[in-house]
C-alpha cells in the first residue's frame, strides 16, 4: 500500500523551481596546523571563481575578509551552542545581533546551518533543535532577513535507513518526531534539507556489494545499474541513490516540496592500509564526476532537472583532524594553496579549475629577520643573477622603499627565472609563496600576466638555486606566505 502511494506521488512535480541552476561551493574547516588568514582563503575562493562557502562558525575575521566579494556564504552556528540558544528566544536574537547583523550589509550570508549532524552525535540537543532554528529564523525576521537568509541544519545521511531502493528509505523512527516538526518549519519558511552524502562511506561499509565505479560516477553498462523495482528508475551512482532517499524518506512523512541541498560531499585522497580506495586518483575521479554531475543540471532520476547544489568537503587538507589518515585528507588544496590534485573538469566553466601551477609568486615573509632579508636580496640581486634595477630610485619598483618590498621583488623574479621549481622560493626561510600577486601599481610582478614581465629576467640561468635553509633543491614545504593583501560554496 505504501509503495503504490510512492509510485503515484512519484509522477507529482517536486514544488522547487527546477529552473534554477545548480551550483557547486566548499566547505572551509579550521583544523589546519597552518591555518591561512581570511584574507588568503578569500583569494583563493576568487581565483577558483568559487560563489558559495560554508563555515562551520560565523568567525569574524571570515565574514569580514568576504565582505564586498559576492560569495554566498552559509554560517553554522556550532553545536555546542544549540542548548543555550534552543531554550533561549533572547539567546537566539543575540547570536543573529552578535554574527549576522554586524557583517551581512557587506557580506552575502544567505543561509544559517543551526548545528551540523546533531541529531546523529548530539542527542540529547534534538528536542531543542526545531526551537533554535525557530528563535534563530524569528531573530532574522525581527531585523527583516528572513527572505534574505534561509534557516536550517545539516543532517547525516545516517537518519534514513532503508535507503536503497530509495523509495523503501525512511527516516529513523528515533528521530521522525523531530524530523515532521523540522520539515514542517523548512516548508513554512521556504527552506531547505541539508544533507551531508558520502558514498565513500557507503562503498566502505557495503563490504563490496557496491561497486567502487557506481560510487565515484563512473560509466555502468546498462546491466550493471541498480534499478528501483518498485518505481523502475535506474540509478547510475551511490550520489543520486541517497539524494532521493532523502526525497522519499520526506515523502513517507507527506513532505513534497521541499528542496535537498547537500552540504557534504567529497571523497579522501589519502588513507592508511585499512583505507586502500583512498587515493588521489579516486578523490580527483569522485569530485571531477560530481562537479559535472551537479552543474549539469540533470538532478536525480526521481526529480530530474531539478538542481541538486552542492558543497564539496572541503577546501582544505586539515592535518589537525583526530582518527584516521583518511580524516585529514579530504581537502582539494593544500594550507599552501597548491592543489592536491588538478581536477578532471571539462566544460565546466571556471569553477574550481583548481590548477594554481601559473599563478603562485615568491614573496618575503613577513615577520622575517630583517638582515636575513637583506642577505637573501643582495643573493638574488648578485649570484642569482636578477636583474635588481626596476627597484633603483626612479624606477616603478623602487616604493615603498622597504628592504621586505625589494626583496619580495628579487625573490619573485629569482622563482620565475628559475620556473617556479621546488627550493626557488626559500631563501634560508624568509620567503615563501603565494597564489596573491604582490603586484601594485606601476610594479608589474614577474609572473604577472606572463613571464618577464617588466624586462626583469636575465637570458642565462641561473647557476645555482637560491639558499635554502637545507642546501638541497628540495626547499622547505611552500606555504601561504602572511603578507598583508589589499577576500564560498
């Protein structure tokens, strides 16, 4: 009986403007040893032409370095303040003044993610969640936001068992209460489901019943498809499989019309001997496949053409992550801002092109010794054979006049002369590199638009690199350098 109410409401059209294209955004996670300063990550999300972030706090510096970029960015307010602010009308509408008002006539923040997966790992909040998103989105209203920012909270897919075929898929009878009262508050105020979707986990814990290629969207023969026998509808991967588990476990409760946004997703590239399928090649597979997938805009087979907006986990590798390998290496770039790995993108426009190799500069460090600056400049401006006269008085390069300008200077000119090779960009530790280009006005940096710029390279090469601090080619790790620059899913 139940399946046939399925099979019928199948046909109706899902109420969600299927117009709309999908998009896809990141997650940015804070767990980095070497964390980079807003205004790094700002940089980095432009020059991937990345629109839509998710933070997992509403951290001031973040929003503050988003100001004024478009990016639309998703804020969370953090689990641990889900009781205070759940019990608490007062406690609510001082978060929104405390994190919303100060930053959102500069920044686009249109979402709030009350809590992340608090249902699956802390319990003991789920009665209150439903009333913090409720006080939250009451507090936006109060100061005219709520058409503006949409309130929600991002699930585990955990919560619905029986997922495949995706039309048995029920949400936990543990959580259904708070789940009807949930969907009931996202279709009053023209919300959304967050989900968090990870077939690696799926492909993990399936014991080898799926399939590795049906979980990282790779081409199935028509007889190797999973098909849905109660509705027909064939399945090509492990993605839209949950996806319309969710739609269906929704519908089990008479809930129609309310869009799946999924706010995790993403596939590890590195792992321990427990973790074989963690590999660079399937995390750039899985995450190349999903970006077409989800830009497409094919949605799944029970609502096709309907956009299924993404946010890949995550921008960055989080090295300060607890348990396994695997937990650290979810990241496309580096602290550095060098990709992991170059994604597989075709077609897709220039979003998370993910390829830095042309854009990285050499600069000066900002807290280095100032006699160690020094020593490093007059290398490159002597034996690394730079040519050093665009910082002659008169000369474009020559302001500031600052030991740390000219030498970020001669260092940039020294790392593209050398063609950004690994140890170029050291120099006893007082330089490093960055996807910024220090170029200002009337100083055209080497590498700026092409190389040799402003005639500052010298036809021979080099005959020796610049001093590292381990006297190999190797160099140090590069890292963001912590220069001040002139900054989302």
């Amino acid at each position: 009986m139940v399946v046939n109410v399925f099979i019928f409401l199948l046909l109706l059209p899902l109420a969600v403007s299927a117009d709309q294209d999908a998009f896809v955004g990141v997650n940015i996670g804070t767990a980095l040893s070497d964390m980079p300063n807003p205004t790094q990550v700002a940089v980095l999300l432009k020059s991937q032409q990345i629109r839509h972030v998710r933070l997992y706090d509403a951290d001031p510096a973040m929003l503050f370095a988003l100001a004024g970029s478009g990016i639309q960015v998703t804020v969370t307010v953090p689990n641990q303040q889900i009781l205070a602010v759940g019990q608490s009308n007062a406690t609510a509408a001082n978060w929104v003044s405390r994190n919303i008002l100060p930053y959102v006539s500069t920044t686009n923040i249109t979402a709030i993610s009350v809590g992340s997966e608090v249902l699956t790992t802390i319990p003991n909040a789920a009665t209150v969640l439903v009333s913090a998103m409720k006080y939250i989105h009451s507090a936006l209203m109060s100061a005219g936001l709520d058409s503006k920012i949409k309130v929600s909270t991002a699930h585990s897919s955990s919560i619905i068992l029986d997922s495949f075929p995706p039309s048995q898929a029920f949400f936990n009878r543990t959580v259904e209460p708070v789940m009807v009262q949930l969907l009931e508050f996202l279709r009053s105020t023209g919300s959304y489901l967050m989900l968090n979707v990870y077939p690696y986990y799926d492909y993990m814990q399936s014991n080898g019943v799926i399939p590795l290629d049906y979980a990282l969207f790779r081409p199935l023969p028509p007889d190797k498809e999973a098909i849905d026998l109660n509705t027909l509808l064939h399945y090509t991967n492990v993605f839209d499989a949950v996806v319309d588990a969710a739609y269906f476990a929704m519908l089990y409760l008479n809930y129609t019309n309310i869009p799946v946004v999924v706010t995790e997703s993403g596939w590890p590239s590195k792992g321990d001997s427990s973790q074989p399928d963690a590999t660079l090649d399937n995390a750039n597979t899985y995450n190349s496949n999903l970006i077409r997938h989800v830009l497409n805009n094919t949605g799944t087979p029970k609502h096709p053409g309907v956009a299924i907006s993404t946010y890949i986990y995550e921008l960055y590798n989080e090295d300060l992550k607890p348990g396994l390998v695997s937990e650290k290496n979810w990241g496309l770039f580096n602290a550095d801002g060098r990709p992991i790995y170059v994604l597989h993108l075709m077609d897709s426009g220039s979003v998370l092109t993910n390829d830095t190799a042309g854009q990285t500069y050499c600069v000066a460090k900002n807290d280095a010794d100032k006699k160690m600056l020094q020593a490093a400049l007059d290398w490159a401006c002597g034996p690394g054979k730079v040519n050093c006269s665009m910082m002659l008085q008169g000369e474009p390069c020559y302001l500031p006049d600052t030991v740390a300008a000219h030498a970020t200077y001669a260092f940039d000119a020294y790392y593209h002369q050398m063609a950004m090779a690994d140890g170029t960009c050291d120099f006893n530790g007082v330089a490093t590199v960055t996807t910024t280009d220090p170029s200002r006005d009337g100083c055209t940096f080497p590498g700026s638009g092409g190389s040799g710029s402003n005639g500052t390279f010298n036809n021979g090469t080099a005959s020796s690199l610049a001093p590292s601090s381990n006297s190999t080619t190797s160099g140090s790790p590069l890292l963001f350098g912590s220069v001040s620059f002139l900054k989302f899913s």
